[in-house]
C-alpha cells in the first residue's frame, strides 16, 4: 500500500516480485511533479526486487533532474544493497 502526501511516498507492506511492478510507475509519475521523499519505515518484506525498484526511481529522478531521498530503510533492503554493492547509490535522507 502507498500513500502520497507533501512529497512524501509512504509504503508499507510488501516490496517483493508480486508488488514492485504496480510501484514502479506511481513513482515515475510523482517525480514528474517534483522532488520525492520514499519512507520505507513501514515495510516488512523486501526481496531483491525493491533494490530495483528504488534504483529505478533514482534513475528516474536523475533524468528528470529531480532529487529522490529514502527514509526508514530497513535493514534486510540495507543488506540486500550490500550484498549487491550498491548500497552507496541510495540517496538516504538524514
């Protein structure tokens, strides 16, 4: 489930196979209007995909010369980013 508001795209629940791909362009299409803010403070499942998924909005906000900052990671997408080496690419907000 997502939730918009103030810039601020709220998810919680899943980011697993069966969920990023409806995520995906509800992302893209709030980068369009401006910078974004994902809180993933309420999110207890991740699986390889959601490293994909925020990539994919970086690349996205990069393009669009927009700023993407993450909140509220947790830790296993931490350790998934990690294990791919690219846990430094991810724009975490402070």
């Amino acid at each position: 489930m997502t939730e918009f508001k103030d810039g601020v795209l709220a998810i919680s629940g899943s980011l697993t196979m069966a969920t990023v791909p409806a995520l995906f362009p509800a992302g893209v299409a709030h980068l369009e209007n401006g910078d974004m803010q994902v809180d993933l403070s309420r999110v207890d499942l991740v699986d390889s995909a959601a490293v994909s998924l925020l990539l994919g909005w970086l690349r996205a906000a990069q393009h669009r010369g927009r700023q993407l900052r993450i909140t509220g990671l947790p830790e296993d997408l931490s350790s998934l980013a990690r294990l791919y080496g690219v846990d430094r690419l991810l724009p975490q907000a402070s």
